[in-house]
C-alpha cells in the first residue's frame, strides 16, 4: 500500500549558484542506495571540507533504515512483526516516534492511513514488473489482520506490541519523511544553511538557494516517461513528496494493478487522483499525507487539507486537471500544455 514511488519529484537546481564565500565552494553532493532507492544530498555554499557531512548523513539514513524497515533482519519492526500476538517489544526512541505520529494519521482519517496494512503489502507483493493478484480469500484473510487500534505503544517502557499473530507494521508510507527530517536537523546543527535533501523524491529543502531565490521543484508528469514534469513549484525551507498510480505497478490480463493499496478494499486505490503532491514543513507529514490524499480522493483530501495549518497540495487528475491549495497558488507554474489550467478549489 504505501511503498512510495522513485523519484517522482525532480530537483531543478542551477549549478551557477551566486554569493558563495571566497573559501567556499559552490556546491558538493553524492549520492548512495539506501532506502530501496537513489538517495542524494547536495550542499550549497559551504567549505569543501564539509563534504564529510554528506557521508555522516548516509550513515545516520543507513541506520535508522535498520530500525524501521521491517525487511531488515532484526530491525525493530521486523521485531514487532515476528512477536506479534506474542509479547511487546523494545524499540528506539525513533521507531517510538514514527509510530506515534503514524497512528495520528490513522486516527485522523479513521484509517484509511493504517501501518498494520503490511499483510496486504506483502500478499500483492508488487515489485515492477511482477506481482500477485490475489484471490478473493486471500484478501478477505489479510484484511482481518489490518487494524491500527490494535497496535499498541508503551511510552514509558518504549514497548509496541501487535496484539494479533499475522500482523505486520509497514512504515513505507511514512519512514522516509522522517529521516529526512532528521538529516535535515542533522545538517542544521552542523552550520549548513543550503541544502537539498533527496530521498528517492521525498524531497526537503535546507533554506533556499544562496542568491535569497527559492529553490524550484519539477512535479512529475504522471503520462510522460520519468523527470518529465507538468509544473514547477518554487519553495524554500519545505518538504515535497509526491504519490501516483503510475511508478510502481504491474500488468495481468491487460490491467494494470499500482502499488497505493486501499486498506478497506483491498484493492489499489481507486479515485480520480493520479498524483499527490504536498508541500509542508515536515517530510514526515508529506510523506503520510501524500499517500492519505491519494487514498481519500479529491473532496475528503481537499478538506484535509484545508484544515491543516501551513500545508498545501497539488492535486492530478486522471482528466487532466489540476487543482491546486490556495497557499500554493503563486508558487505553481506549468510546464506543460496537456495541463494548462489551474482550478479552483470550487472544481470538487
């Protein structure tokens, strides 16, 4: 359900970058598979010596996919899952807090968002160009395992206990965010000022470009070939995270199954969204909310949205329109003429 796709977002940066320092270089960057994906970070205006900071950051981002993909050995998820209905289990203070700010999610659209949904993740296992459709029964078995009230966290012993055998926590929809924003605070606390962070397109900005202008980040087209975008959205200091229909997916019998599974059904979603992207203050909420609104559709994830301070989306639809959040109305500009309207929110 909630494995996001690879780089949705394309970063469009100019490498001639104006203000840097006399001893100063005007940017250093790497890259490193971590996560299931690309994961690079660049730097702006800063001493070349502070390229030890990029490795740290792999480092940091390597270790705390040890404590929350559950597809790691001896992970602390991998631990919930093999203890389930069994007994609670001894977690970081990390996984704690991913976990918490998941289950605010699950209350807050009454589960639509729910991390319990790994039964269902692993039973389509969809991994491009393969996967498994399933049978009636076999959906019907792995959606009595999927229940967030019955997760359970123990704060003051930093316990979770799944109180079923057969549960799994999945944080695929959620992780990445995190430790994006931990690695921005990371880089903060080491003086960086400029940076990019991208984790397989959960995309956070450190500050904006050293000249005072704001970074500009492409939105994918979701009907052209990857790094095609329909728009860009010119942002400082904010997360972007994109969700869509048309990265992971697979092909049986002419029909094509994507990976944002429904939680309720089964099935992978089905709405009149093709893509989601949010824009906030936290990866971690972009992350969350850009597969809930994928989930929801249109009129529950506008009034989300909508109520939610300092966040805003940009919405695709499978008939080419896009709708946009009102704090993004100026900072959205299209690239492409197949969508070449905004419309107003009044379009739900």
């Amino acid at each position: 359900m909630f494995k996001k796709a690879i780089l949705i977002l394309v970063v469009l940066v100019s490498m001639m970058l104006t203000g840097c320092g006399n001893n100063n270089v005007e940017s250093i960057s790497d890259n490193e598979f971590l996560l299931d994906t690309v994961v690079s970070i660049r730097l702006y205006d800063v001493p070349e010596e502070k390229s030890e900071l990029i490795d740290r950051s792999f480092d940091l981002i390597e270790e705390l996919e040890n404590q929350l993909s559950v597809h790691k050995d001896g992970s602390d998820l991998y631990n919930i899952k093999i203890n389930a209905g069994i007994k609670p289990v001894s977690v970081s203070e990390h996984t704690i807090k991913v976990i918490q700010r998941s289950m605010d999610y699950a209350k807050i659209t009454e589960g639509k968002f729910d991390i319990t949904a790994g039964p269902l993740i692993d039973l389509w296992n969809i991994q491009p160009p393969t996967g498994h459709v399933p049978t009636q029964g076999e959906l019907e078995a792995a959606l009595t395992k999927i229940d967030y009230r019955k997760l359970v966290i123990d704060e003051d012993k930093q316990t979770v206990f799944l109180k079923e055998e057969g549960m799994i926590a999945n944080l695929g929809a959620i992780a990445k965010g995190y430790i994006a924003d931990v690695v921005k605070e990371f880089l903060l606390e080491e003086g960086i000022e400029h940076a990019i962070i991208n984790l397989g397109g959960n995309v956070l900005l450190v500050g904006g470009r050293v000249d005072g202008t704001d970074f500009r980040i492409g939105v994918q087209d979701p009907d052209a070939t990857r790094n095609t975008y329909l728009g860009v959205i010119k942002t400082s200091d904010a997360s972007l995270v994109s969700s869509g229909d048309y990265e992971r997916y697979f092909e049986q019998d002419g029909i094509r199954y994507h990976h944002i599974l429904d939680p309720d059904t089964g099935y992978p979603s089905d709405t009149e969204i093709r893509q989601v992207s949010i824009v906030s203050p936290l990866s971690v909420d972009g992350d969350a909310l850009s597969t809930t609104l994928f989930l929801l559709g249109l009129d529950q994830g506008l009034a989300l949205i909508e109520s939610m301070e300092g966040v805003d989306a940009v919405f695709v639809t499978h008939d080419h329109k896009v709708v946009v959040t009102e704090g993004l109305k100026d900072h959205f500009e299209f690239n492409d003429d197949e969508y070449s309207e905004i419309y107003d929110l009044e379009y739900r």
